[in-house]
C-alpha cells in the first residue's frame, strides 16, 4: 500500500493548517491580517504555507492520486515556490482566499490520506505525544 513515512509529511502539513487558522482566527479582512500586529502573523502564516508547500512535495504521487481530485498539487508546492521567490509579490487577497477557503479542502484530503495509510496506532500515538503535533489529537479517533 503506501509507505508510513509520508505520516511526518502530513502531520507537519496538518499542523501547519491548524496553525494557520490559530494564527488568522482575530482578523475579518485581509487587510486587517497583513497590516497587524508588525505583520506578525503575516509573517507566520507564510512561512507555514511554505512548509505546507514543501512537505507536499515529499507525499508519494500514488497518494496525492489517490485522494481527492480538487486539489492541485502542484498550486499547492507552487505557493511554496512563489513565497520564497517573490515575497513582495504576495497578493494578500489571495493569500487570504486559501486561507478562509483553499486550507479545509487540502486537510479534508490530508485526513483522507491518512485514513488510506492506516498506520499503526502505536506510530499515530508516538507522533501526538510530541507538544509539535497538539492541534492534531482529532486523529487519534480516526
């Protein structure tokens, strides 16, 4: 089937989702979240959607082909390129759109992922014993 190291991959994505929402949760416009705070949080949630964009392309292919056909892999490591490249040329519209919109669908798929692994429950219990992985204790009912 697939191989269990693609867990850390999708552990630290999911993380990094719910981290992103932790961090965004205050603010009712883009204007109000890039602007605030020394763009503190901006500067949070960039570079987790770069660590989201990385991971992603360490997923094996099979199982990105295997999930949901709404995500686009590529958008997905390709924001992770564009943010490193071109910080400047960040669209806080946009940026605010994956974030409100883009972010669920991409943790329903990583949830969907990880339901296809099965892993074993000693290696799922290891990964949330570590403070790193907290917002994800939902997958300990799965």
């Amino acid at each position: 089937m697939y191989s269990e190291k693609n867990l850390v991959y999708i552990f630290t994505m999911l993380e990094c989702i719910e981290k992103c929402w932790i961090y965004t949760a205050d603010f009712d416009t883009p204007d109000d979240f890039i602007w605030a705070n020394e763009q503190k949080e901006l500067n949070a949630v960039v570079s987790l959607f770069v660590a989201i964009g990385e991971e992603s392309k360490k997923i094996e292919q099979t199982l990105k082909e295997a999930v949901s056909s709404k995500i686009k892999w590529s958008e997905v490591a390709g924001i992770r390129d564009k943010i490193s490249h071109d910080y400047r040329g960040i669209d806080e519209d946009i940026l605010w759109a994956i974030l409100k919109n883009d972010l669920f669908q991409l943790k329903q798929a990583l949830i969907e992922m990880f339901k296809f692994i099965n892993p074993d429950k000693g290696i799922v219990n290891e990964f949330l014993k570590s403070p790193y992985y907290k917002h994800l204790l939902y997958l300990k009912k799965l």
